[in-house]
C-alpha cells in the first residue's frame, strides 16, 4: 500500500503540473490572440457594416421553455439588434406558463397559413407558426415539447438565411454583437462554420427596453462567483483555444454557425444535455473527415448578457447538467478520435485535454483526497511539503485567474470602477475555497445521473427583467427533456 501511496502521490504531482502548464500555455495563447484583436478593433469596419449589403443575413433561434418573465425583454432586444437583414425565430417548446400568450399579446401575431413546406431536421409536431406583418422580421412557432436541440432544429428548419444565431430566451444581445461577429465571419467566409460570442453575467446590471443600460457586478454570491468563472474561462480559455481551432464548445446562450454544414451533421442532438458541445464536436469531426479547410472562431467582443442562477440548488442543477453533457460527449466520440492523427489538433489535443482534466477531473481530485487520508494513517505525510505544494497549486490558478481580469482590463474594460477590479481580485482567489470544490462534486454526481440515465433538463429560475422596487419576481420552471 505504501508504494501505491508513493506511486500515486508521483502521478499527482505530474498531473497538476501538466495540466496548470496547459492552462499557461493556452492563456498565453489568449494574450497572443488579444493584440490581434485590439488591432482589428482600431481598424473594424463593423460600424460602417451595420448598414451595409456586405452582411450576411442571420436567422436568430429562440427556444423557449417556461420563459414568460424574460421572453419579451429578450425579443425586444433582439428586434432592435444593429444589423441590416435578420429574422427573429422564437421556438415556443410546449411551455406551461404564459410563455406562448406574452408573445401573442405583446406583438399581435396571428396563426399563419405558412409551414415548413421541406423540413431538413426531424423534430416534434409543429402546432402553429404566428407572425405578424408589423413585426416582418419575427416569427414564433409552437411545438410539442421536445427539448432545446429539437427546439433549435425546429427553428433551422423554418429559417430562411445561411446563418443562423442560437441564443438562449433569458439572454440579451448588445447592440453591435452581431455585427461584430459578422466581421470575423467576413474574414474567412469559406472556412468558418461557428463563431462563439462572449457570454457575460447580467446579475446586478440595470436594464431597461431589453438593453443594459448600467453594468454592475452581481451583488449575490453566487452571481459572483459565476462572473469570474465565466470571464476566466472566455477569456483566458476560449480566446487560446480558438487561436488554434481548438475550440470544443459555443456556448448554447450565443453561437452563430453556418447552417448548410449543421444541417449537412444532421443538426442538433436531441434528448440530452450537451448540444452546444455536441455540435461543434460534429462540425469538427465532419470538416476534418472530408478534409475540408475550416475553422470554429471565438469573438470576445460580441457579448451576449444571461441571467445566472442565484442559488445553490440551481446552480447545482445546471452544472450536474453540464457533467451528464460532458460525458456523454466524450464517451460518445473519445474512443473514434482521441490520438487519431486524421483528426490534428482537435484529436490529438482537445479531446484528450477535455477527457483527462475535464471530465476525469472530479476521480482524480476525490482520490487525491483519499490518498492525503491514507499518507496520514500511515504516516508518510510531511507537513512542510504538503503546505508548499497547495500553495503552489494556489498560486498559479490565482495567477490564471488574474490573467483572465489581465485581458479584461487590456481589451474590454467592461467594469471601469476600481472597486469592481477590486472585487473580481477577491472573488478570483476566493473560489478556490470552497467553490472549485463544488464544481468537481457536481460534475461527479452529474456522472453518477448519467449512468443511472437520468435525462432531465434540470430547474431554474428566471427572474423578470423588469422589477419592481428593485425585488425580483421569480418563476420556478419544470424539468424538460
């Protein structure tokens, strides 16, 4: 057992140095990427392109499930996008709120004749599609429930343009993001088949017509925690991988993709959480199996603002989500491309990356635990390193962390108040007190779910972009498939 014990502690050690070395280096990645990015920003055409022919035309898919406090905030905001030609799809998935009647009432649609005369995705029975000819660029369809991927193919197939935009009932568009994204499009037309934009945490700014109007932090905890998280992964991880077409995730909340090549991998998987992962692992799998030249970009300056859950019990719901997604994707398409030379960077780095530090992370970290607990029973502990070596680990995910509020101040500069930099500084290095740790329980009883084929979208919340006396109304929203 003492070897054992020695043995494993020396895997440990080349773990945690491998994978904190990969996080330098992809940061690194991102930094490099930043300076492009600044260059291009001082030279965009984005602005004389908000009303220029040149744009491609986007068809922009709502899938809405239970949204009837956010769903006409979030379509007012997309109505008044800055962008030449575009269609607003919102994708009724058989709520049972007021989800269908808000968007009724609000913008006056009627039931039309109209239908998808050639479907080119199976998805559940169609109702109704309305439509209003005051509001030319709207359409909403009512389904069946079927999930947000059935959701998302209901909405390819009624779409008209060779875009299309999925974005989440609950999030607001700035302005120019898609226009910003259409620039980076328009750098490479022929070879890009997905675009990530930036999502940020709307909890504690102000909006007001569906536009936010002031950005604040968050003033929960939990909201908190998730904005450094998500500036940290964006920016500090997204940016890098995509730098070198690494990318293995848009997220579900803000992602534009080329529509003959979605519907040519058979469109978004239905009956599981982890589309937007899955997706983009079906586009890469497919380019590079064809031998086609492409690329899956990121844009970290086309920002998509959502709402996150502010409780324990549903962010926990989202993330045990997040890790059935995970592994079911890898277990799905590990075993064909992981170290398949066929499949270049994204076999032979992404896959293997995500499996071994992503979805194996919680083993790994639960038997680290174990084995500090067997080092004392047998006395093979040695305080003085022990201290050193997890404050070394410490000290570099903290360093991770403040490079990710690095490239938000060089760049973006979203949060301009120094006691806004101040408390990102402190939440950074708080998580690793407690909520890193949670991360890696969740994601593990997300395994256990799983294999026991619990198939469930989960809870969540929403809370009313419109308050009153600064109190949030909440609604509870049913689990879907």
């Amino acid at each position: 057992m003492r070897d054992f014990l020695l043995y494993y502690g020396i895997f440990a050690t080349v773990y945690v140095i491998v994978i904190n070395s990969l996080y330098a280096v992809i940061m690194g990645f991102s930094f490099k990427k930043i300076v492009g990015i600044l260059k291009s920003s001082l030279y965009s055409r984005y602005q004389s392109l908000s009303g220029s022919e040149q744009v491609p035309p986007i068809s922009i898919l709502v899938p809405a499930y239970n949204e009837e406090l956010t769903i006409m905030e979030s379509v007012r905001s997309l109505l008044s996008l800055n962008y030449p030609i575009y269609e607003v799809i919102v994708v009724n998935d058989g709520s049972t709120d007021r989800t269908l009647q808000v968007l009724i009432e609000e913008f006056g649609l009627q039931r039309s004749e109209g239908k998808v005369t050639k479907p080119l995705l199976h998805t559940s029975e169609l109702r109704g599609i309305y439509h209003n000819p005051d509001y030319p660029n709207l359409y909403l369809i009512d389904k069946a429930n079927g999930g947000k991927a059935d959701s998302l193919n209901a909405g390819i197939n009624l779409s008209n343009y060779p875009l299309i935009a999925s974005i989440d009932a609950d999030s607001l568009l700035e302005k120019d993001a898609l226009i910003r994204i259409a620039n980076v499009y328009m750098e490479n037309p022929d070879e890009t088949v997905a675009i990530g934009g930036n999502v940020r945490i709307a909890n504690g700014c102000t909006i007001e017509d569906g536009v936010v109007k002031e950005i604040r932090l968050p003033n929960k905890f939990w909201p908190m925690m998730q904005c450094v998280e998500y500036m940290k992964a964006f920016l500090g991880g997204r940016i890098g991988w995509s730098a070198i077409n690494g990318l293995i995730i848009v997220s579900g909340a803000f992602g534009v993709f080329r529509k003959d090549y979605v519907t040519k991998v058979g469109g978004y998987r239905e009956g599981y959480p982890g589309e937007d992962m899955n997706i983009i692992i079906k586009l890469h799998k497919y380019m590079l199996e064809n031998k086609l030249p492409y690329r899956v970009a990121f844009c970290p300056d086309a920002v998509c603002w959502t709402q996150a859950p502010d409780s324990f019990r549903i962010l926990g719901s989202q993330r045990r989500r997040w890790g059935r997604g995970n592994l079911k994707n890898m277990i799905e398409y590990g075993k064909d491309m992981v170290f398949r030379p066929k499949y270049k960077i994204f076999g032979l780095v992404t896959l293997p990356y995500n499996i071994l530090f992503e979805t194996l992370n919680p083993y790994f970290r639960i038997s680290g635990l174990l084995a500090l607990i067997g080092y004392a029973l047998m006395d093979m502990t040695n305080a003085h390193v022990l201290w050193l070596y997890g404050l070394l680990n410490l000290a570099f995910g903290v360093m991770l962390g403040i490079g990710a509020l690095l490239l938000e101040e060089i760049a973006f500069r979203r949060y301009p108040r120094f006691q806004d930099i101040v408390k990102m500084l402190f939440y950074t290095i708080l998580m690793f007190f407690g909520y890193r740790q949670l991360g890696v329980i969740w994601r593990f009883l997300g395994h256990i779910e799983y294999f026991r084929n619990n198939n469930s979208w989960g809870t969540m919340t929403r809370t009313s972009w419109q308050t009153e006396d600064k109190k949030p109304t909440i609604s509870g929203l049913e689990a879907r498939g």
